[in-house]
C-alpha cells in the first residue's frame, strides 16, 4: 500500500473540520469547474457528500500529491463522504469521469483508487538483482546509435523507475546491461536480440540501428510500455516487474523503410527522435514526383514527361542533379535523390521511346530506367553511393523485359487504383476496377515481375481518408503486411491521412507493429487492436469494437473499390460500404457511440469517440436519406436534420472548419466544404448517387440545388 494511503487516512477522519490540520499548499491551483459541469451533466448535479479538490485542496487535508503525475488521482470513500483530488485538471477529470461510472454501477460506495502515484514501475529486477545494482557498458568503438540507445535506456529506465542508472565505456563487468555490435546479416540495419543471464543484461543491434531498437523493443516486450516504438505510447502500472536469466528475443522488422504521409495524426510518444547520426544514416527511403519538384529539368508545370530518350534532356538532367547531390553529399541525412516521374501518364513516344517501348514489353518504365541508370553511373563516379529513386506507376508500372535497374535505382511501386476492398494478394478481387483494366491479382504479377529483377523494390500503398464517407483498411494489413514481406518488398509508405478524423492513426499503430511481428497470428491481431482500441477510447473501446466490426462487414458485402473517385460528398464511382446494410443500423451504430462517449475515461477520448461518430452520421445519413424522402417519411427525415447539425457542432466545437475540411495533402485543393443542413448536402451533391443508394431512378421533380 502506497504512503499516500496512510496519509490521507489520518486527515480524512476530520473531514467535519476541515479548518484544523491545514497546510500550506505546494501545488499550482486550478479551477474544478469543468469537473463540477462535468456531473452536473452526468449526474444532475455535486452532491453533497462529494469534495472535489486539486493538489492544494489535497494538502489542506494532510495529503501530499507532489508525487503523482500530472493525470494522477485520489479517489476514496471515507466514511459518508467521498474525496476526488486531481494532481491537475486533467487528473481530476479522468477521477469525476471515474467516480460518475461507480454511482452509475451502484458500486460508488467502496471507492479506494489512487492512480499514478509515485514510478509506475514500483520495482524491477534483471536476473533477480534489483535495476539499481546495474550498469550500462558500451565499447569506445561505439557508433552514435548505441551512444544514444544507452542515453534512451538511462532515460526511460528512470522514468520508469526512479533508479539513474551508470554508464561506462569500456568492457562490461557484472552486474551489467552490455550494449554490443553485431554483423549477424540476418538482423540487417535494424534487427537487434537481447538476451538475460546471471549476469545481467546484452542488447546486441545491427550495427546501424540496431541497438536503439533494442532498447525500444526490451522496454516495449518485457517492461510493459505499450507502443513504444510507435503510437500513443504507454507504460503499464506494476507492483514489481522481474525479468528472469534466460530471457531472450531477436526481432528484425520486415521492411528497412517503413513511413506515413502523417495527416496531423499525431502520436504521442515516449521514445525521443533520433538526429541522423544517431540513426546511423543513410536510411533508404521512396521518392516520390522528385524530377518535377526538384526542377531538374523544365516542365510544363507537372503536365508531361520529358522525352528520356534525348540528349539534351540528359545533360539538363545530370547538371542539375549533379549540383544538387554536391550541395548535399556528406550531409549524414543525405543518401538518395528523389527524380521519380510527374504526376501524369503523358509519356513521350517518338520513335526512340517507342522503339525502347516495345522492346521492353509494352512499359514506360524502360526507357525512365535507362535514363536514370545513366544518371546513376555517371554522378556516383564523382559522388559514390548516391542512390536515385523512380515511380513505377501508370504506364511504367509494368516491368520492362529487357531494361533493368542498376544496384543504385530504388524502384517505387504505386498501388494507385488498386482495390481497396480486399487483400493485394488479389485472392478476393472480382473486379477490374483499375482504369488499364487491371485488379489486385494482376497488381501481384506486376509486383513479383519488378522483384525478379531488384532487391531495391519499395511500395507506396493507399488508403485515403474518405471525409467523412470513410473506409478503414483494418481487415486488410494483417494480410498485406504478410504478402508484401513475402514476395520481397523492400520499404513501405502508406498514405494513410486522417487529420484527427477516422480510423487511420489506429491502422498505422497496426502496421508498425506487424513491421516488427508479421508472424502474429490473427487471434493476436485482434487482441492487439483491441489494446489499441482501449487506449485511443478508454472504456468505451468494447462499443467502438463492436462498430468496427459491423463497419467491415458493410464494407465486404459491395465488391471492388479503390479509395480514389471521390470529392468529399459522394462517390465517383464504386460504393465503399452497402448502403442498405448501413441504413437498417443507423441508429443502433449511434446508440453504440453514445454508450463509447459515456465510458470513456478522459476528455480526449471522449473527444475520439465524438469525431468518429461524425463519419457515422454522414454514412448513416447517406445510406438513409433518399429511401425515407421516397417514402415521404418527413419525421424520420427531421431527425436526419437534426443529427446532420450535431456532426456539424462536433466538427465545430473541435476546431474544424466545416467549409474548409482537410484531405490528402490538406491544400488548398484538398479542402471539402458540408453544406449547412442535410438538406442542401443531399440535393447538391448526394443526388448524384441516388440510383446507385436507392435502386430508384432520380424523380423529375427532386428538389436538386444547381451550384453551377
């Protein structure tokens, strides 16, 4: 039992005079009036017998709250009355929030929770020797990764435990947590093992980044820190944590290159962000339209291709690249120039292109590839192990038959009009939803084409926020993380943006940890979304799981789609999720989001829950809407209305502009503008779609809104 305990129980016995046993207050003050709006709305009202408090309310009752965390709590029923101190505002609401579900429950009468007081880790043992026994050791020869592992290791392990533990250069002498090299080919640049003796402690890492991951991975695996290397980290409460002689664990991620376009989704985490010498750079990474962006050449804005088969386009080429690779080689974050193609399939095809066209098969991408091989032979005469990235996409997408890229090219698959729906694999697809004609199973030749013939082969793959008729790849990345580690890609970028809304900072946290345990199995799959679900919901996480699941089950009962063809409001071409489906759960899907909003055990998830239930109201309202205007059901569509102007005062509420709502990039193209009522959303925009929701032709007298 915590001291804090033994404390408080002193005072609290004179809770009827709380003049006497005052002290003086060591805390910042706040106000608790969001706590006590908080009840009011909950409850009806503070009750009497309830004493909410900050840290200094605390101290004027004897208890010291200097030792909890900024979310730290006291929540105790003493006698008739019930204490709820917070250490801030934040701790104090995460306390009423608590103390609301136990009157709820009837169960407010036994209350006794103090929650973080004091380390979170109480005690930790290596080899049953206590952490304060330990050193850090690591070579003089020590590269700046495993300097910074060992600053990361002393850094958590004290804030985890309290205990500042030594570092020393030089041979390790027991007990010791020894960082070391490895040139073991089988972990590559990122791969790391640790093992436990009787002895203590060895991280052994690729020489690169392998000991930074190391340390990650043995606080995220054995110490309980939840997400540590990505997502919103966590580290769990224990008594006492002991890792036993004979532990051990070797782990290699699945790809040397794994990012996001990031959205504004932002995470917070633990792990402190290397500089590039302490990630051991050059670090490969896929380019993405850098001939265009880097104006290595002249273009009409971003509407052609130059002509790669003519000389004077090279020697443009080379001479601004080659300026560019001198102004940045020996930089320790420069590694590779990014000169893929334009955004465009508007190819050359004089004769010379087209003859290299057709001798390569049917494909852009030879003539790209002799260009760039060029290129890459002559700068890394002058500037050697400089790599430069192209696009394989639209028509250069297919592998060329003859062409083949040299050891210094990075090939950068686009899966652009893939099928969203289902595995890339292409075992489900029944469609050819691709412009060219093409589904997932041709996407899986032209994939294992490219890596017959380089090991520098990278995917781009997507999965585009919908705002706010959304689509979730969740059911999808257990199986294509798999695939795409076994057919031998080599690095991975999802566009996966959110900006705050939907889904996609969970299915990233689910793909960076496949990166490092593709071989989980879908039982633990699940068990690790839940776990995230938990964390970004709180309580409530069991009525967002529940919507997850029927989600994906309206999304498998359409066939093919791509996240493209899409404007913010309606769909251009195939639906992401059966309508009718949706429809007939509308309300239910609403009643689970308010049961989420009422479990949640912060504001910020309550928050979460509140901005997805906003993509439900859209979808629920798109699937509804015209069937009831069909059938003259104005009630049911007054209560549209008014569900159309709550999503409307959530989004405001929380800081979006409803005329301005982001996308992809969140440029000034990418900006979506809702209509002020449902009304003017439907007959606007949805009416566009209303054969394809409601099976009917459009009436001649719809009451369409022209904005032309």
């Amino acid at each position: 039992m915590k001291r804090i305990i033994s404390l408080a129980l002193v005072s609290l016995m004179l809770l009827s005079a709380v003049a006497c046993a005052k002290t003086e207050p060591t805390e910042k003050s706040f106000s608790a009036s969001a706590a006590e709006t908080f009840l009011t709305e909950r409850l009806g009202g503070v009750p009497d017998d309830v004493i909410l408090g900050d840290a200094t309310v605390a101290a004027s009752y004897g208890v010291d709250m200097s030792d909890f965390e900024n979310d730290g709590y006291i929540l105790r029923t003493v006698g008739d009355e019930t204490l709820i101190f917070g250490k801030t505002e934040d701790g104090l609401d995460r306390a009423v929030r608590k103390y609301a579900k136990a009157v709820q429950n009837g169960t407010d009468d036994t209350l006794d929770e103090t929650y973080h007081e004091g380390y979170r880790i109480e005690r930790l043992t290596i080899a049953g020797r206590d952490i304060s026994e330990y050193t850090v050791y690591y070579p003089e020869t020590a590269n700046e990764n495993m300097k910074f592992a060992a600053d990361e290791l002393v850094r958590l392990v004290k804030k985890a435990t309290g205990v500042t533990l030594p570092v020393v250069v030089g041979d390790a002498v027991s007990p010791a947590i020894e960082l070391r090299h490895t040139d073991d080919p089988a972990l590559k640049d990122e791969g790391y093992r640790y093992t436990v003796t009787d002895d203590g402690l060895v991280i052994e890492g690729a020489v690169k980044r392998g000991c930074a991951n190391g340390v990650w991975r043995f606080l995220q695996n054995e110490c309980g820190w939840d997400r540590l290397i990505y997502g919103d980290s966590y580290l769990n409460e224990a008594d006492h944590i002991d890792i036993p002689a004979g532990t051990e664990k070797s782990e290699t991620p699945v790809f040397s290159y794994l990012g996001f376009y990031d959205g504004n989704d932002r995470v917070v985490n633990e792990r402190t962000t290397p500089s590039p010498s302490q990630n051991s750079y050059p670090m490969t990474h896929p380019g993405g339209h850098g001939f265009v962006y880097g104006k290595f050449c002249d273009f009409d804005g971003a509407y052609e291709q130059i002509c790669y088969t003519d000389e004077e386009r090279y020697e443009e080429g080379y001479e601004n690249v080659r300026n560019y690779v001198a102004s940045r080689y020996g930089s320790p974050d420069f590694f590779m120039v990014d000169v893929g193609q334009a955004d465009n399939d508007n190819y050359c095809y004089c004769d010379t292109c087209l003859e290299v066209f057709v001798e390569d098969g049917g494909t852009n991408a030879g003539s790209v590839i002799r260009y760039v091989n060029r290129l890459a032979e002559d700068i890394n005469k002058e500037f050697p192990g400089t790599y430069f990235a192209i696009l394989a996409y639209v028509s250069a997408k297919k592998p060329p038959k003859v062409t083949r890229p040299n050891e210094h090219l990075i090939i950068n698959f686009c899966y652009d009009f893939n099928c969203a729906n289902h595995p890339v694999d292409g075992s489900e697809c029944t469609s050819k939803i691709d412009p060219n004609g093409l589904n997932n199973k041709d996407y899986d030749e032209l994939v294992r084409g490219w890596c017959a013939i380089t090991d520098n082969f990278y995917v781009r793959n997507y999965g585009l926020n919908q705002h706010l008729l959304d689509s979730t790849l969740i059911d999808n990345i257990y199986d294509d993380i798999r695939y795409f580690r076994d057919v031998g890609v080599r690095g991975l970028l999802y566009e996966l943006q959110g900006y705050g809304l939907g889904t996609k900072r969970l299915e990233k946290q689910l793909v960076y940890e496949m990166n490092w345990n593709p071989d989980m199995t879908r039982e633990e799959y699940d068990a690790l979304f839940c776990d995230i679900l938990e964390n970004e919901y709180g309580d409530g996480w069991t009525y967002i799981w529940e919507y997850m699941k029927e989600w994906a089950l309206a999304q498998s009962l359409t066939g093919c789609f791509h996240c493209w063809g899409w404007n913010g409001h309606y769909y251009y071409y195939d639906d992401k999720f059966n309508t009718h489906f949706y429809k007939d759960r509308f309300d239910y899907y609403l009643e689970l989001f308010d049961s989420a909003m009422l479990a949640a055990d912060t504001a910020k998830q309550q928050k979460k829950a509140e901005l997805l239930s906003c993509s439900v109201i859209y979808m629920g309202c798109y699937s509804s809407y015209f069937l009831e205007y069909l059938a003259g059901n104005t009630e049911r569509m007054a209560v549209f209305e008014e569900r159309w102007a709550k999503m409307l005062e959530v989004l405001k509420k929380n800081g979006y502009d409803v005329k301005k709502i982001p996308t992809l990039t969140a440029g000034e193209n990418d900006l979506v503008a809702y209509e002020d009522t449902l009304f003017a959303e439907a007959w606007t925009h949805w009416y566009r779609n209303f054969d394809r929701i409601t099976g009917y032709s459009l009436p001649e007298d719809a009451p369409i809104i022209d904005v032309e």
